[in-house]
C-alpha cells in the first residue's frame, strides 16, 4: 500500500509537471488560451494513461516474466491506441475528423498537409512513444537498482552472519570429544538421556560440516528437521500435541540448507502452552511436481501480535529472494487461536 501510494504521488507530480511544460509549448503555437487548454488535457492525459500502463502491466507482467515478444508488441499496440486516439480528438477539437482531410487539404493547401503528418500524426505517435517507453525504461532502472540493493544487503548479511558463526565457533573436535564424554558418562540405564545426546551431536555435526555448502541432499536436511523436532520435544509439556509426517518421504533432489529450520523453530517458540487442551503444532511437509511444500500449525500464544510473520520469517523471504527468485510461495496468518505458515518451494528437476 505504501508503494502504491508513493507512486501515485510520482504519477501526480509528472501529470502537472508535464501539463504545465506542455502547456506553454502548446500556448506557443496556438494563440487561443482555451484551445491550448483543452489540447493539453487531452496529450496530458492519454501520456499519463501510457505511462501507467506501460510501467503498472507491461513492466511486471510480461517483460519480467520474460514474455519479451509479447511485452514489445503489448508496448507497440500501445503507442498505436493512445496516438490514434490523440490524433482523433485533437481533430474534434478542431470541428473536423479523418473523412474532411481530402476538404482540408483544398482548403488549407501545403499548410494543412504539414500540420496532419508532421504536427499531429508524427507527433503523437512520438509523444506516446517517448513517454510509455521511458516510463517503462525508469521501471527497469529503478528495479535494477532496488534489487541490487537487496543482494547488496542480503550480501552483507551474509558475510556479518559468518564473521559471527566463527566468532562463535569452538573447536568442533573438542566439542565432540567432549560430548563423546558426556554420552559414555551417562549411566546406561537412562536411555532417553543418551538419545537427547546423539541427537544433539547429529544436529550439531550437520550444522559444523554439512552446511558450507549452497545446496545439500535434501534427505540430510529432513534427517536433520526430525532430530531438531524431536530434540525440541523434550522441553515441551507432554499434554502439547506434536505431529510431525512426511519427512521420510522426501528425496531425489538437492536444497539450500537450513531454508525451512526457523518455520519449525518459531513452533516451538511461539507455542501456547497456558490452555494444555488446545496446545498443539502440527508439521507436514510433501512433494509433488517439484515443489517441496512445507505447511506448519501451532496454538498460538495470546496477544501475539502477527506482522508479516514476524522477523525470523522476514529473514526467510530475503533468502527465498535471493536462492529461489520467483520460484517460492511463503505466506503466514494468525486464523482464530492458531498461527499458519504455508511455504512452497520450486526446486530443478534431478
């Protein structure tokens, strides 16, 4: 809505911009203030008509879903309706109309013949031209440079998001040494608690070795959601319902990794727990035509305020932006007493 609005105001302030410069050029040639108004209304007019168009359907509709031929013939027809339709009403305005050219001609001579092609046809034409491609040229540059502006930034969130996991980093073998301790000191007869533990290491090996890379087995990435829902599970009253299907199933294809841990994360953190009998998340996840599709449910916590799916999801988008463009659905809602994520995922086919 705010862009909309900013860009109403843009399309506002070229209208009386170009009305005022195109106004005083018109007065020049046609002495007649109110003929000279009424004209400039009408160039005025179908030129902002073009330029909407042109940068509102043609820019997002076709030629950034790569329908070029179709987005230049969409420019093209363009051009051609919106100077007909100037040339046919600047002659209205005059009394006249296409069937008295052959009386116009007689009666105005050379003058007339100048005036028709050179004036009114040739410019209108060009007018429409100059401002519809323009404007859908201004599109493109503005486009370019806001989306350069985001890979800048996703770049050095990126880079800042790895100077803080080295920071961060202790030495992997002593940790795992010092797990491979705290495993063999546990007592054997507590089995829950070794398994808490090997489910720990596998997390923590998956996320040390196996995610310095752009993509992984996707099997790794759904071995890894099950361990992390499962470990997750631990904390939780036994009463809050979990359950989780579909991990099993999903193989063949290769995955940005760590795309789909802070959906299922944020069900664990938002959970309510406060009313046990309606304490609940629920993840299912599936495969179908290429598309890796991921919905999540849990009991929302009260007074939880949902915007745009808060921070954690925000975050999500930009790297969906960013790996998957134009290739991913993510959307969020707060429906009565539950919080819903759905994500859909376009992957190549293997």
């Amino acid at each position: 809505m705010k862009k909309l609005s900013r860009r109403t105001i843009y399309y506002l302030l070229f209208a009386v911009a170009f009305y005022l410069f195109w106004f005083l050029f018109k007065l020049g040639g046609v002495p007649d203030f109110r003929r000279a108004f009424a004209s400039t209304t009408i160039d005025v007019a179908l030129s902002v008509a073009a330029v909407i168009i042109s940068i509102e359907f043609i820019a997002p509709k076709l030629f950034y879903n790569k329908k070029y031929y179709l987005a230049a013939f969409a420019l093209l027809f363009l051009i051609f309706c919106t100077g007909s339709a100037n040339i046919l009403l600047q002659l209205k305005l005059m009394g006249s109309n296409i069937s008295d050219y052959d009386a116009n001609v007689a009666r105005y001579k050379e003058h007339f013949i100048y005036w028709f092609w050179s004036d009114l046809v040739l410019g209108s034409f060009f007018l429409m031209a100059f401002v519809s491609g323009g404007g859908l040229l201004i599109r493109l540059a503005f486009d370019r440079v806001s989306d350069e502006k985001k890979i800048a930034d996703l770049e050095r969130e990126k880079v800042k998001a790895e100077l803080d996991r080295l920071k961060d980093q202790i030495n992997p073998h002593f940790l795992f040494n010092a797990l491979n301790t705290i495993y063999y000191k546990i007592d054997k007869a507590n089995p829950e608690a070794r398994s808490v533990l090997e489910q720990f290491s596998s997390l923590l090996r998956y996320q040390l070795y196996d995610c310095n890379v752009a993509h992984v087995p996707v099997e790794k990435e759904m071995k890894f959601l099950k361990d992390y829902i499962e470990l997750q599970s631990h904390r939780l009253d036994k009463a809050c319902k979990i359950n989780y299907v579909g991990f099993d199933k999903i193989r063949g294809f290769d995955i940005a990794p760590n795309l789909l841990t802070s959906l299922i994360e944020n069900c664990f953190k938002h959970v309510a727990e406060s009313n046990i009998s309606r304490s609940c998340i629920e993840i299912n996840i599936s495969h179908e035509d290429n598309w890796l599709v991921l919905t999540t449910r849990n009991s929302a916590i009260d007074g939880l305020a949902v915007k745009s799916g808060g921070i954690g999801i925000q975050n999500l988008r930009k790297r969906l932006e960013l790996q998957y463009p134009s290739n991913f659905i993510l959307t969020s809602e707060r429906k009565d007493e539950f919080f819903n994520v759905l994500l859909k995922i376009k992957h190549d086919a293997s």
